[in-house]
C-alpha cells in the first residue's frame, strides 16, 4: 500500500483511461487527454502521504474543503494515497485528506471534467473505479 516513490508522474483515471489530471490556467484540475506532469513528493511513505506539484502552473495539487473541488494553490497540502485492498501490489490509489473517506472522482469521460471530491462510491455502484488513481512515471 506504499505510495509510488518521490518523483514525476502522468496521473491518469483507472476508470476513464484517456483522462489524466490537468491544471487548467484558472487552477481547477481536471480530467484531460493530455496530462500534466506532477511531482510527487512523499513526505511519510508508512501513512502514504504525500504533496502533488503541478510543474507546467507551478502550483500544488489541493481539496478545497469548502466547495469539494480539486484546484490548485501556492500552498502544499499533505494527501494521502490509500488502495482499497490494502495489498502492497495494489497501484489503483484513492487520493483523500488523511482518514477522510472523500476522495478525487473523475465523474465523466469528457475532456476537461472537473476532478471532485466525494464519499467513495462502494464496490456495488457501476462506475465505483472512477475513484482510482494511476502513478504513471513521466
């Protein structure tokens, strides 16, 4: 259940596999056919928390707790990558805050859909894997 290690990464949706994160020139990150390049920084690798780096907007990967959107800020905020089965093999991540069950949903296949966060949808919901997370290295 390790988080990938420090270093740059393409974060593509388990889900809706042509959708990566990007940061658009607002700061809202979305689902996009051409991903950014994200610098993870792992900051305690036993808890799986890490800082996300976009280096194109030089901007960090946050929750905006008050609307639910992931946006871009100056300031890094520590998230934690966790796996549902807990098996140290498993590489489809659920990005959250620590032990808050709300994570990073790709809600649709279209270009420039805003990544959300929500409840994790349980394993009985159709389209539940579109709360994975892949680290493709860059």
């Amino acid at each position: 259940m390790a988080p990938p290690s420090s270093g740059s990464y393409k974060i593509q949706n388990f889900l809706h596999k042509d959708r990566f994160v990007h940061m658009k020139q607002d700061h809202t990150v979305v689902g996009s056919d051409h991903g950014d390049t994200i610098e993870v920084s792992v900051k305690n690798e036993v808890l799986g928390l890490v800082t996300l780096h976009d280096k194109a907007r030089n901007k960090y990967l946050v929750i905006d707790e008050k609307n639910g959107d992931v946006v871009g800020s100056s300031e890094p905020q520590e998230l934690q990558l966790s796996t549902e089965s807990g098996q140290p093999n498993d590489r489809n991540y659920l990005i959250h805050i620590m032990n808050v069950n709300e994570v990073w949903i790709l809600n649709g296949d279209k270009d420039n859909t805003p990544i959300v966060v929500a409840p994790a949808p349980p394993p009985n919901v159709v389209d539940f894997e579109k709360k994975f997370w892949k680290f493709e290295e860059a």
